[in-house]
C-alpha cells in the first residue's frame, strides 16, 4: 500500500485555547516545524462557550491583595484530588501567561492606573479572577488563532485524529482520517500533544458544544492512565443553544416551570423544595455547580435535584420563564442578602425578570438573542448538564502522560482534581500547553538517532486496520446510525453515569455499553465518509464512557460517598428524603483512582495524590546551577 508519511518536529491535535497555545508556546521556543490537526478551528469548546461572566483565574494583580504563587497553589491543591506539582506549576505560570495573552490583545479590565483588577470567584479566597464578560475564552482563541496563522503553522482541518501509533510505550506518530476527502493520512512525531478538551460526547445532557465531542479515547486504547474521572462538573444549563445558566440569570429569579404530558405548566420548585426557594434561586446564581456539600449547607443545589426529577424521573419537559416572576415574589419573602444586592444593582422586585436581566446584564440577554432565543417572549428548555471534566489523562510536571512523547493538554489532561476555583480552566489551557512546549524543546535538543526501521511497518498495519473497518462499515446494511447509536449510549450516562450515581445503575451500564463497544462495527451502517468519521468518535466515546463508568464503579465499590461534583444514592433510597436527611459526605480529598485500558479490559488503582513540592528558592542556585530553568 502507498503511503505517504508527513513529518514534524511536533503535531497538535485540537485547536481550542490548549491547541493553539501549545502552537504559540512551541513557535516561541524556536519549534517551528509543527502542525494542528483538527475537525475545524472554529468548532472547539473554548471558542463556542462561556457563560454570564466567564472566568480566567490566576495569581492576583490588584489593590493590596497580599498573595503569593505558594498562596494560590495551596488554594488550588486544597479543593482536593490535585497533585501538588501541578497545583504549584499553575500558580507559577499564572501571570506569565496571563500577560501573553493581554500582549495579544484580549481584553482583560485594566483601570486607570494599568492595574488588572479582579474579583472572587467561586473556591476562591482572593481577588484572583478577571474576565472580558461572557466570551472570554472566544476572545482567547480568536487572538491565539490570529497568531498561529502569521507564525505560519501548518492547519489541517476537516481530520479527526483515529489512531495513535505507539510501541513499547512510546508514540511515533498518529493516523488521521480525512472526512472531506475520505482518506487516511500519517503524521510521524514523537511530540504529540493532545488538546482534544474532555469527553463532551459522552453525555446527552451536555453544555458542550455539539461540535465538540473529545478525544482521549485513541490514548486510552494505547494503554495511557487516565485519572479522576470520577470528577465532573454540572450545572443548570440552556439545551437548545447550549450554555450555562449561571450568575445573573439566577440572581435575577426567573421562574422554574415543567410541562406535563397533557400540557399543563407547573411551578414545581416548591414541590421540592421547604427553604425559602426565591432565595435559593438567587444563591444559584453564586454557587451554580452541583454540590453536595451545598445541600448540606444553603442548600441552592436542591434546586438540581428538583430539575432532575421533573426531567428525568416524570418525564417532563422544564424550563426557565424570565417573562413572569415566580409566584408569590415579593420583597418581604427575600433575605436582607437578596435584597441589598437589588438595591445595590438596581433592579427591583415589582418588574419581571427579563426587565432585572436587562438590567443587570445586557450582554447575557442579548447573548441568547443573537442565537434565535429571545428571553423577553421565548421559554427557555433547561436540564442539569455536564460542564466541565475534572479528570482525563494522568500526566507528570510537564503534562506528559505514561507514554513517552504523548503529552495532554487542557481539559484533556487530568489536573484538576475534586473541585476547581471557577476559572483555572482557562488558565491551566495555557499553563500546560507552555510547559509542554519547554519539555518538547529539551527533548528534541537531545533526541538521539532511534533505529526506525520498523516506522513503515507499524504505520502500514495501522492503516491497513482502519481500512479494514471502514470497509466493514459500508458493506454491512443493516445497522443503525452512528447519530442514534450516539443520541443512546449518551442517553445511558446522562441516566446513570452523570451527577446522580447509584451503584447497581452504575455497574449495569458498564455491562451494557462494554458489550455495545466490543460489537460496535457490527452495529452500524454508514452511508458517506462523515458517517465513517461519526463512528469512529463513537469509539472513541464509548472507550471513554466506560473508563468513567469503571472509575466511578470503582469508587462505588470500595465504600464512597457523595463528594465534588455528584451525589452517592444508596441502592433503592427515595432521593428527594435522602437529600433532605441523610447525605453522606466523603471528606477524603487526597485520594484518586487511576484506570488503564488494556484494549480488552479495565483495571484500575487506588492511590494518593504528590504533595506541594518544596521548591528551591535560593536565587544564585536557580541562577546558576539550575538546568532546569526557562
């Protein structure tokens, strides 16, 4: 079989914020000789989501916050299930990259004086946030792309990465299939950095972009650790046009409604709900991610459970109604809290809430109305969505995981542990793609002469695999879609596998979606070469469901409570009593569990996470005598 094999010094894969500052990072290093592989630079989660005032964390720049790199990194390894040399490397890099990206022109606040000024974002003790309103990591990979292209890199768009091609625990390059063209290509490396963002397409309850589906299924199946993937983050979010529900479109009091199977609307909050639910709403807007420690204390995540419910227990359709305020709304039913807080923005309980909205936050109303949705007149349809992934790939200080060569990226790359300051999402797309960069430029400075002898060989067996399925896929004519075999296995997580977790559920989904992935070629039928593309991310998906399946049942069976992001049901207990009563809370924030795929099965190990390094701090040793030093 002819092939033809592109070389370079490194190759990315993805083109969110991580992607295309792993591009910037490696140019700036004097790498050059790299390129981006992506289904489209447009079609990412940095660049197509946000939220009412989207968050970059990073160490403080303003008034007289007393803060420190050792500050932030002990804020950051606190929140739990975060290494310590990660924790300490984000904090270290924070404002270097925070700065390249004001060089580059993305509108961070700055007042008058040139200081960067910030405020507290949620997990956060200081005035360590900042943002450019709700598109702040649109604006970041706008900029980032602008760069990329006067560098000259070299983009391939319409490919999605299908195969990495290792041996002995090392990569040498990766398979890629043209859906335009409907070919597969090689790109040789042993520099490949996965910046493919999380497994969005797992879940069909997701605020991720629907162009966005992940990618760290082709480094599972090559034996890469995947670690934390028991921890998600989820939250009330819009699922037409997907996006988060947070901030002002909570504090303003929307009414929360269902419908019924025979049209009717309910106000269902208060179904649920005995606290005093207008403030609960508000408190939201603060505290949006699901918690169970919330429930434990003001309880604003009761309102999650209430959604899931309606949603996903009754069958019923919910909604958010900015057109009406909820019933019974009134000044003397609010906390002194809420009603400081309308003073103080001006809004006021006798108007609606679109009219607070507007108010408060043009750009989050008008941000709905650019996408066809107008809050003035539209419902809007809600669910609890996942968000962000907490976990991914296992990887060292310089973000490379267990096989040499492969490094991982932003949300791709499992860094970020139990919980997160809101923000450090952002900031740690470009910590790590920086110190990726610096460990790929000492790499190649002393990279030896390999035998590559065996390159062809283990390239054309890759290739002559994958043609072999995707001859399979069309020549068999009675499977089903990619699509719908997608719309169920995400189904099945969003069911079992999401922010409610009950073991038995947990454990019956594994079986079912283990015997789906081992049948998957024969279940499927395609028709064009983006069908062969959809089944291919449907591999990679069903590959990392199940790790987060594992992962979850692992934790499960050895005794684990509710804790992060999710909540622990025992087999069989009524959920809303046990919300109310009986939460159990797991206080253990040092360990995590590791899962390795071996192409056949799932192992996993129980361990616990590095401690905060003790950094050298004498200035002539790090000066002089440090090789380590960039």
């Amino acid at each position: 079989m002819e092939m033809t094999i592109k070389n370079y010094d490194a190759v990315i894969i993805g083109s969110g914020a991580a992607g295309l500052s792993a591009a910037t990072c490696l140019f700036q290093e004097k790498i050059e000789n790299i390129a981006i592989i992506t289904e489209g630079l447009y079609m990412g989660t940095s660049i197509n989501t946000g939220s009412d005032k989207q968050t970059y964390y990073k160490l403080s720049t303003t008034g007289d916050e007393k803060d420190s790199v050792l500050e932030m990194a002990k804020t950051l390894y606190h929140c739990g299930g975060m290494e310590g040399y990660h924790a300490l490397s984000e904090a270290a890099l924070s404002l270097r990259c925070f700065f390249k990206l004001v060089e580059l022109g993305v509108p961070f606040p700055m007042n008058e004086y040139g200081e960067y000024v910030g405020y507290r974002t949620d997990h956060d003790e200081r005035k360590r946030a900042s943002s450019c309103g709700p598109l702040t990591s649109k604006y970041m990979c706008e900029a980032l792309i602008e760069r990329v292209k006067e560098q000259g890199t070299d983009i391939f768009e319409n490919r999605r990465a299908v195969k990495l091609v290792c041996e002995n625990e090392k990569v040498y390059g990766v398979v890629v299939y043209d859906f335009v063209q409907d070919t597969f290509e090689i790109y040789q490396s042993e520099n490949i950095i996965l910046a493919t963002g999380g497994a969005a397409g797992i879940y069909s309850a997701s605020v991720y972009p629907k162009a966005q589906s992940g990618g760290i299924g082709i480094a599972l199946e090559q034996g890469a650790v995947a670690v934390n993937l028991t921890e998600w983050q989820y939250g009330i979010a819009s699922t037409e046009f997907r996006w988060n529900l947070s901030g002002s479109y909570q504090q303003v009091i929307p009414r929360y409604l269902s419908l019924d199977g025979e049209g009717q609307y309910h106000e269902f909050l208060t179904d649920y709900i005995d606290e005093q639910v207008f403030d609960l709403i508000f408190q939201k807007g603060y505290n949006w991610p699901f918690s169970p420690k919330n429930l434990c204390r003001n309880k604003s995540s009761l309102i999650d459970i209430a959604v899931y419910i309606e949603q996903n227990v009754l069958q019923r359709q919910v909604f958010l109604d900015f057109t009406k305020n909820p019933t019974g709304l009134n000044k003397s039913k609010l906390s002194e809290e809420t009603v400081s807080y309308f003073k103080n923005s001006g809004l006021s309980v006798e108007k609606t809430p679109i009219e607070r909205l507007r108010t408060l936050n043009e750009q989050a109303y008008r941000l709905y109305l650019d996408n066809g949705i107008d809050l003035e007149h539209d419902l809007l349809a809600i669910d609890v969505c996942a968000q962000h992934c907490n976990g991914g790939l296992a990887c060292d200080a310089n973000y490379m995981t267990n096989i040499d060569g492969l490094f991982a990226c932003g949300e791709c790359a499992g860094v970020f542990g139990i919980t997160r300051p809101g923000g450090t999402a952002l900031n740690s797309t470009q910590v790590s793609s920086m110190r990726a960069s610096f460990q790929i430029k000492k790499r190649l400075e002393t990279a030896g002469n390999d035998d590559k002898k065996n390159l062809h060989t283990i390239f054309e067996t890759a290739m002559n695999e994958l043609n072999e399925i995707k001859d399979n896929l069309f020549s068999n004519k009675n499977g089903i879609t990619p699509i719908a075999e997608r719309n169920w296995f995400s189904a099945c997580m969003s069911k079992s596998g999401a922010f409610i977790r009950e073991k038995n559920q947990t454990c019956q989904t594994f079986e079912i979606l283990s015997t789906e992935l081992s049948e998957l070629y024969q279940h499927l039928s395609v028709k064009n070469s983006y069908q062969v593309y959809e089944a291919f991310v449907n591999r990679d998906l069903l590959i990392s469901a199940l790790a987060v399946l594992f992962a979850q049942s692992t934790y499960l069976e050895n005794g684990g409570k509710s804790r992060g992001g999710f909540l622990v049901l025992p087999n069989g207990t009524d959920l809303i009593s046990y919300v109310k009563h009986s939460i159990e809370l797991n206080m253990d924030l040092k360990t995590v569990i590791d899962v390795i795929y071996n192409g056949k099965k799932y192992n996993s190990r129980i361990r616990t996470v590095s401690k905060l390094p003790n950094s050298e701090q004498w200035f002539e040793k790090v000066a002089f005598g440090n090789d380590k030093r960039q």
